[in-house]
C-alpha cells in the first residue's frame, strides 16, 4: 500500500533523516485481502525488521477453549 502525503509543519523526536530526506516509516501488518490489522510509526532512519515482533504482539486473536466446542 503506498500513501502520499503532503509535507507538514513541525517535526519532533519521532522525524529523523533516513535514505531520501528527514522524515518518518508507516510500518502496517495486513490480513491477505489488505485489511490492515496493526500500524506504527517510527523514525525514518530506525531498522524495519526490528518492528515486525512489535506489529505482531499488537495483534489480538480470538480463541476459544474445548468448553466452547460442546
């Protein structure tokens, strides 16, 4: 998914120079129809594979016990 948004005022802790200019990573965990099922953000300079443990803990499933199944 590829979103476009037009630059905004301000910055903050959470901006940091990254590959092509200061800004900052949408980080999304989708279903497989694209239904998005968690989102982060982080500085554009941080390490992307160290947010999937992250995206994934955010994540609720619903189980059900073999109580449920009589």
């Amino acid at each position: 998914m590829t979103g476009l948004f037009p630059p905004g005022k301000g910055g903050g802790e959470e901006v940091a120079y990254g590959g092509k200019g200061k800004g900052i990573l949408i980080h999304t965990l989708t279903e497989g129809n694209g239904m998005p099922l968690a989102n982060a953000t982080t500085p554009a300079n941080g390490n992307e594979r160290e947010q999937v443990l992250p995206l994934l803990d955010k994540i609720k499933l619903k189980t059900s016990t073999l109580d449920n199944w009589r």
